[in-house]
C-alpha cells in the first residue's frame, strides 16, 4: 500500500490557477496560451470536468525559465 502521507502537503500547498489568473499574469489571450499548450512550449493544464487548471509552481518555474532565458541574450 502506498503512503501518501508526504505526497499530500505538497498538493495542499501548491494552488491551481484559472484562465483568468494567466491572462492576468501574462498580459496574453487565452488562445496564446493554448498555443503554446499545444505546442508543449507551457505546462499543459489539468482539466476538471470542462475547467482547466494550472498548478501555480509550474507556471512559476515555466516564467522563471523565460526570465532566465531572456537575461542570457
């Protein structure tokens, strides 16, 4: 049987965000995002029923690399 006592915190602790939230966020449509969904250029979403949702330190690290990225130029 497995434990997933130490696996459940980490769940807990790391939100889901919305299409709202990313657009928001990254001043962007909904369709680049998907774009680049589909291009598996961005974390891919985790769909609840018809909802899709995005775990927050994925798309953190996702913008972290862009930044980092940029700054090697």
């Amino acid at each position: 049987m497995l434990d997933n006592t130490s696996v459940l915190p980490d769940l807990m602790s790391d939100m889901l965000v919305d299409m709202v939230f990313l657009t928001t966020l990254l001043k962007v449509s909904d369709k680049w995002i998907y774009q680049l969904v589909k291009t598996k250029r961005f974390p891919a979403p985790i769909k609840l029923g018809r909802c899709s949702r995005w775990r927050k330190s994925e798309v953190e690290a996702w913008l972290q690399e862009k930044i980092d990225a940029s700054g090697r130029r």
